[in-house]
C-alpha cells in the first residue's frame, strides 16, 4: 500500500528538527520536564517504520498501565498529526499499534520480567522514564537483542534525576560506543501551556533542588540537607483543617529520644501541605501519649505509627486510641518517604519549632573519602520528620503497590 505522508517542519521543536536523521545504538534524550523529548521520539520512531517496516518497537516504562496515557497517547498524536491513525490497527488488550505498513508497536512493563523478556524479533527499544527502570533491566534488554537482523537501537528519555542514577555512570561517565545524547529543556519546547509554566515557575520559587532537576534539565545532585522544600508561616488551622484531608504520623521514644506526633493537612490540587500541630517530648508513657492525643481531639483518628513498637502501638488502642497502626517499612521505604515528601511544598506553622529544627538539620551522609554527600539520611534530627514521614503513607499505598513489584525505586 502507498501511504501519502505530509510531514512537515512545523510539526517539530526546533531543536530536535536535525535528530529526525541522526541515529546512534543508544540514543539519549533527557532533560527538563515538558522539553518535548517524549513527542519527538514517538514522532521520529514513526518515521523511521514507517519508512523501514521490518521494525518492531518495544516500549517500556515502569510499569504496563503507566503506558496508556503516556507513551501510548504520544504515539497516537503523532499518528493523527501525519493522518494516518485510521489506517492503523490498534489494540487495548494487550496494547498495541500495527502502523499501515505491517510494522509494530508493543508495550511493556519494567516491573513484570517475564513478560518484558519473552519478546521475540524486536529491533527498537524505547525506554521511557528511563530513571524508574533498572540498569538490570535495561542490561538484559540489550542482551536479548543482539544478534543478527537489523542494527538495533534503544532510545532512553528521561529528567535527570539524581547524578546518583546509573544513566549517569552508564551514557555520562563512560558512555558506550556509539551513543548520541541530547539535552533540551521546557525552553525548547513552543507547545507548552501557560498552566505548565506557572507550575514550572512555582517549583523554582519553592524547590530550588527540584527546579535544578526538572526546569534546567540538570543532574540532580544531593545537597546537604534533605527537606529545601519549605516555608515557615502562620495560617488558620481551622480554615485548613476544613478544607484538606489530615495526615498524622507518629514516632515512639522515651529515654533519649522522643516521642513526637505531627499533624498535617494536604493540598492536593497545589502540592502544599500545611505542617499544623503536634507534640515532641521525652518520658511519656503510653498513658500520657493517649492523654496528648485525646487531648488534640484525634482519638478517633488513623494515626499512623513506629511500627517497631507493636507492643505500645497495641496498648495506645486499648487505652481508646483505636485507629492507630504501624507504617509498613519496605527496604527503601525511608527514600521513597523522603521523596514523596519532596514532591509537596511544606507550609509549617511557627509553633512547631521541634519540627523546623529538624527540618534545618536533618542532612544526607557524607563519603568520608570522597566528600561528597551520599543518598544516606544522618540518623539525627528524624524523629517528628519520621513521623511525618509515616503519615505520608495514605498517600503513596497505590504507589508503593507498584514499587513492590518493580525491582527498584526511584534513586532520589
Ligand atoms: N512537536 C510537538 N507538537 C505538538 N505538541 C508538542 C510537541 N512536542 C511537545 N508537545 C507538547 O508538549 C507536551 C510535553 O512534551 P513531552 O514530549 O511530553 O515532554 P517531555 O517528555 O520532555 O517531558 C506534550 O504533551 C505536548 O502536549
Ligand atoms: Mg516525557
């Protein structure tokens, strides 16, 4: 069949207008969020089956049903900008896109091995957030594909996340041979929205260290302290109380360290949660921690708690604490917390001076030969920003479902 195809400039960032004919076994797109690297490697791998029907292209994320409103939907614009989706068989399950000429598009999951490898005669591989999937992974990929037929290629976009990342070491540090990398930025891209720059703007007036990452498109690097993302303010409690969902978190101590409850109210919608209440004191028994509690008006709260102190968690419920419970502690549970909470802006209300001394203090390791800091949290200054960190939990269950599978989080 001949397909007319009108492709034209304008279809294109500028920037990536030249790549559409420069080609590498490894091909590295990263950079900002919103720089349009998504966009143009769906445009480009079109083309290039198009023109080569031999090709069968496999693309991975994370997880499987990440793909359908990411990598599938980007694929799907670009079939309807070159006019040819009707001509295209498309299915939802399994998902997948035969392009007119015969050639294929498959999807798959990093999360579930099996499936991911029992692939046969792909020749494209396109890995998307390419920082969510393992080097193992990525390794085996390349190892199912060599061999004979058509050169192969592997196109990897990603934000550079953390200079920690093996994308650093593996394309950065000592990149294999044949490989083409392209940095570009939202500045780039002409298509954005306003809405997407308002909140491109926000993040670099509130995260500095995530603006680096996901506004200039720069490797991510680990400063010293942990949480940048804050602002100590005064605000109504009630106001907030009435408008948001409550998280409280709490941590046990008793001799040398504390036990402490942080209550917080989150907004969604803006990213923000509002660090409202809470108490941080030594030598309470667990009488007096359910007294504190009664005394705030959570009683009859989800409260959620140390889970290496089963035995208080149990008492607390008799003495009418009934909705406390433990936090699930994974191995990595401690950075993906650590990451979520980077993800909101923090609004901390004065009176909580426990918690903002935490917060200037609590700081990653530093590699005694190197001197350079390391992913590791100190084990000071934690204990209201652990129970925070637990109270985060309601809002990363389905999210942590996932992570249990994947073999690995993200390396932040
Ligand atoms: N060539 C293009 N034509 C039309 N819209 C585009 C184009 N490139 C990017 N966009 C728009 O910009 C958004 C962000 O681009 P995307 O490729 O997802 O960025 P990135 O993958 O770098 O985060 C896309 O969802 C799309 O709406
Ligand atoms: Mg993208």
């Amino acid at each position: 069949m001949d397909i007319k195809l009108t492709v034209k400039k304008r279809f294109f960032n500028d920037v990536y207008y030249p790549y559409l004919k420069r080609e590498a076994r490894f091909n590295v797109y990263y950079g900002s969020a919103g720089s349009g690297k998504s966009r143009f490697v769906a445009q480009k791998l079109i083309l290039k089956m198009l023109k080569e029907p031999k090709h069968k292209l496999l693309v991975v994320r994370e997880t499987l049903v990440s793909h359908k409103d990411s990598t599938f939907n980007e694929l799907a614009q670009v079939l309807d900008q070159y006019k040819i989706r009707h001509l295209c068989s498309i299915t939802k399950t399994p998902l997948s896109i035969t392009l007119p000429n015969g050639a294929q598009i498959i999807f798959r999951g990093a999360d579930d091995e099996s499936k991911l490898l029992s692939i046969s005669g792909i020749t494209i591989v396109w890995v998307e957030e390419a920082a969510a999937v393992s080097r193992d992974v990525f390794e085996q990929l390349t190892l199912r594909l060599r061999g004979q037929g058509l050169k192969k290629q592997f196109y990897l976009t990603f934000n550079p996340v953390s200079e920690d990342s093996w994308l650093k070491s593996y394309f950065f540090d000592n990149p294999p041979e044949d490989t083409l990398v392209l940095k570009t930025t939202f500045k780039d891209n002409r298509f954005l929205d306003e809405d997407f720059l308002n909140g491109l703007e926000h993040m670099r007036l509130t995260n500095p260290r995530k603006y680096k990452v996901f506004g200039l498109g720069d490797w991510g690097t680990l400063g010293e302290t942990i949480y940048d993302n804050w602002t100590e303010r005064a605000f109504d409690r009630q106001e907030v109380a009435q408008r948001y969902k409550m998280l409280v978190g709490m941590d046990f101590g008793f001799t040398a360290d504390p036990t402490t409850l942080v209550q917080s109210f989150v907004d969604e919608e803006n990213k923000t949660i509002y660090v409202s209440s809470g108490f941080y004191s030594t030598g309470l028994l667990n009488q007096d921690i359910a007294d504190r509690i009664e005394a705030m008006g959570l009683s009859k709260s989800e409260i959620i708690a140390d889970s290496a102190e089963p035995k208080s968690i149990a008492e607390l419920k008799r003495l009418g604490i009934r909705r406390v419970q433990g936090a699930r502690k994974g191995p990595d549970s401690i950075r993906s917390g650590i990451a979520k909470i980077q993800e909101y802006h923090l609004i901390v209300h004065p009176d909580l001076d426990f918690f903002i001394t935490e917060l200037k203090n609590y700081s990653y390791k530093k590699d005694k030969v190197s001197g350079k800091y390391t992913n590791e949290p100190i084990d000071r200054y934690n204990h209201a920003l652990d129970a925070f960190r637990y109270s985060m939990e309601p809002l990363m269950l389905p999210e942590r479902r996932l992570k249990t599978m994947s073999k690995k989080g993200f390396g932040f």
